[in-house]
C-alpha cells in the first residue's frame, strides 16, 4: 500500500511540514502529529475534539450513525444475546468465551467478590452522610495498598487477575458505600448468585431479611452493566489510560477514572437527570424547563440529552427504553408513575422541538438508566456508582491494551499565553532583606 502523506503549510510559506496518514478499520483516518514537534508547532486541541490519543482494538463507535460495536459486536445484539460477565470476557479477551471459558471466568470472578476485612474499617471513617462516590473512588484506591508488592503489571497473569479481581470486587465495594450510608450491616456476597442478583442481594438484603430478587429486575441490572461496560475513550477511560501510562498501580488507575466519571458532564448525568425530574415536578412545569434549556441566556441545561459522540441517537438507550417498559411493568409503576410521565414528555418534545433536533440533542443511555435505577429502588446517589461497577471492565481492558504494548508517559502540551520571562521586583527583594 502506499504510504499517505498531509501536508501542513503555515502562513503560506513554501516549506511545509509532511505527516503520515494511517487507515482506521472503521471509522476516520489519522494524521500522524508527531513529527510535528521539530517543525516547531504543536497541535492545539482543547477538549480532545479531533485528537486520537492511542490505537486501540476495543470499542467502536460512529456516533452519527448511532453505532457502538465491543470488539466488533453490535451493543444491541450484546444486549439481547450476552451477559454482563460474558461481555467482560469480550472486553478484556477480544473474543466471547467458548463454554468452559465462560464457566472458568465466572467461577474465578464468583471467587473473588470478597473484599479483605480491613475495607471495613475504611468505611468506619467516613460520615454517614457522605457521597457513595467519594467512598468508591476512595476504597477502590485503597485496594493498591492491599495488591500493590505482589503485583507485576509486565506479566499478562498479573493483569488478568487485577482485572477479574477489580471486576468481581466493585459490586461488593458498591453496596458497601450503600449500606454505610443508610446504617445497615455490610451483606457478604453469596457464590450461589449471578452477578447481578449477587449484586441487589448486597443492596437490598439484610441479616434478618433474604431479598428475593425477581429474573426481570436481575436482567435489567445486568443489562445496564453490560450496556455500560465500554465507550471507547471517554474521559474516565483516557484518564484510566493517562494515570496507567506512568505505571501506577491499577486500582489507582481506576480510583482515578471514578473520580473523573464523577461529574455531571460523564457518569453523574444519571443522578442529575433525577434530580431534574423531581424538581420540575409535574407536566404542567415541563414548557418553563424546556424553556430554560433553549434561553442561550440561560446555562440551564437538560440533563440526559445531548452527547459529545452521538449526534444521531445513542443505541444503548434504544435498548433502555425498552427495559424501561419491562422494569416499569414489573414493578407495577408503568400506569401513574408522574416521573415516568414526565421523562416521557421530555422525551417527545426533544425529538419535536427544533432546537434539540437542530443541535442533535437525543435522549441519551442515562435518561433511562436513571430511570430504571429508580424503579429499582436504587437511590439516586448511588447511580453514578452504579456507572462505575459497569464501566470496569472496558477501564480495565483499555489498561490491559495500553500496558501490554509499547506506551510512553501520556504529557499533552499547551498553548501558553501567560506573561514572558520577567524578574523578581527589586523593591519586594529589598523589602525583605530590611
Ligand atoms: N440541554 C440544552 N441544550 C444543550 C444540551 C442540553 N442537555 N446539551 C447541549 N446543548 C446545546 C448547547 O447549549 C449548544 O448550543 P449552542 O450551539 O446554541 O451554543 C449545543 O447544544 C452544543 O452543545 P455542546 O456543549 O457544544 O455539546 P458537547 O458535545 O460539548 O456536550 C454534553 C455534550 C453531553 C456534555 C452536553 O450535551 C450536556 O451537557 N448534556 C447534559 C448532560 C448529560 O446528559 N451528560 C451525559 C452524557 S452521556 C454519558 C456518557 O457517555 O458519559
């Protein structure tokens, strides 16, 4: 093939700088910046809009035509044919898992869903009050303490058993952040489970009490994990990557992915797109908050909508939508649910409303996930939490691919625009020697 070529000429000068262009199997192709740096130049790309920052095998996704593949497979298809377990064998694996594959995997994560006792007295520290989101990514990051001299991130085992290890513990850490804030005793996790009945037994039950969990809400929590297990590289991921690129330690790498899905923008628009149903209320207020939404006055926005990728629709929340039904069906909310009421007239006015068709602004995965999570009788502040269970995997093979291959220390530069080199004022020198 070829070798393609950019070209790159600045101010109009004859000289112009040449950088390789590489094919993509899907998707755009690259231009390869980084010959630039001894032209002089560095590229400038405030928020990562048209920058690739590593090659990568994983995820996949056109966002214009609402396309999310893992390792080649179609998020809908996932949806209706895999398991959360199994697509985390995709994820980390590149291909689904042959049957005593799949068995082996399971069973090793079965095995290791017990956290070491000392976790406990991590959460003995905190307020009752606290957010669940700042004891996850605080005792996620205390696990380094507990695998950190065993460990060798240049051993592929080493990291195939960080990975389940991380994978198996985080419902357990997750329902953990739960019952310290409601006052409940921590519930062991029970191997006779999936993973995500596992998961609501944690929540859910108590010593005194079993929770029966029904096969309809089990399968909606493991498909709102499995739905959530990779998005390519989203800011959580690239910073999983970032914090994994100086070799430190895995459960640190995702203390920091927690963090940085944390915020609204990311993993918190779940909570948020509650927190907005409960304050507008009732239908009859739903005109004053599109209202607020669409005044270029106002930074008002509505939280669910919109997506940095997806400008067409986002294809998990098709498959959310339909969850919803079930999970709403099931628990016998779906006739006078005003919540549900109003997510739904929301939703039509989005898909009517000239501005958020002109701006591409579709109901997105947490619009319904919230919704969901909330028939679920999960609260609302542990949504984000919730993102973060499901998203281990994909932080984790992203890590895994980043860590086995060649990587250098991820360093972005800047364009500075603050003062020149300038000195220390006399006056304060002799000021201070007086
Ligand atoms: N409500 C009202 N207007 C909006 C919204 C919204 N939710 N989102 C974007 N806009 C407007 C924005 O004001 C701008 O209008 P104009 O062109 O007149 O200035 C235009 O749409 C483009 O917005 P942008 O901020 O340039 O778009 P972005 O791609 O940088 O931002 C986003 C994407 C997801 C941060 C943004 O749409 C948003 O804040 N949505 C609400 C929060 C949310 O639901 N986040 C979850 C994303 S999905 C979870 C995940 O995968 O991590």
């Amino acid at each position: 093939m070829t070798e393609r070529k950019a070209q790159l000429i600045v101010d109009g000068k004859p000289e112009s700088v040449e950088l390789p262009v590489y094919e993509s199997s899907l998707g755009p192709d690259v231009v390869d910046v980084r010959g630039l740096i001894s032209s002089g130049y560095f590229t400038y790309d405030p928020g990562f809009m048209s920058t690739a920052a590593c090659d990568s095998d994983i995820t996949f996704i056109n966002g214009s035509e609402g396309v999310l593949l893992y390792r080649g497979y179609p998020i809908e298809q996932l949806a209706e044919h895999s398991s959360y377990l199994e697509t985390c064998y995709l994820l980390l694996h590149g291909e689904l898992p042959d049957a005593g594959e799949k068995l082996e995997f399971e069973n090793n994560i079965r095995y290791h869903t017990m956290v070491d006792q000392q976790i406990h007295q991590f959460f003995n520290g905190f307020p009752r009050t606290s957010h669940p989101m700042s004891m996850l990514v605080s005792v996620v990051g205390a696990l380094s303490a507990f695998y950190h001299h065993t460990l060798d991130i240049s051993d592929p085992e080493h990291r195939m058993l960080v990975a389940r290890r991380i994978i198996a513990k985080m419902p357990t850490l997750a329902a953990m952040c739960y019952k310290h804030g409601v006052g409940q005793p921590f519930m062991y996790p029970r191997n006779s489970l999936g993973f995500a009945e596992n998961f609501l037994h944690m929540m859910f039950g108590t010593p005194c009490e079993e929770k029966e969990v029904s096969p309809v809400l089990a399968r909606a929590m493991d498909l709102i994990f499995l739905l959530h297990a990779d998005h390519e590289q989203n800011a959580s991921t690239s910073t999983v990557r970032l914090a994994g690129s100086t070799g430190a330690n895995p459960f640190s790498c995702i203390a920091a992915g927690i963090a940085a899905l944390w915020g609204p923008a990311h993993g918190g628009a779940n909570e948020a797109v509650l927190d907005m149903l409960d304050e507008i209320g009732s239908e009859s207020r739903i005109d004053e908050f599109i209202a607020r939404a669409k005044d270029p006055n106002d930074p008002y926005r509505l939280m669910g909508f919109g997506h940095r990728v997806y400008k067409n629709f986002d294809p998990r929340a098709t498959v959310m939508r339909e969850v919803c039904n079930e999970v709403l069906e099931e628990v016998g909310e779906a006739a006078d649910n005003t919540l549900f009421r109003i997510a739904r007239r929301l939703e039509r006015i989005a898909l009517e409303d000239d501005y958020f068709i002109q701006r591409k602004l579709y109901p997105n995965v947490d619009f319904y996930s919230g919704i969901i999570l909330k028939a679920l009788g999960i609260p609302t502040s542990m949504f984000t939490v919730i993102f973060a269970t499901g998203r281990t995997p994909g932080w984790m093979a992203h890590w895994n691919e980043m860590v086995s291959g060649p990587y250098r220390i991820g360093r972005p530069r800047q364009l500075y625009r603050g003062p020149a080199k300038r000195d220390y004022p006399a006056a304060r020198i002799t000021a201070k020697a007086s």
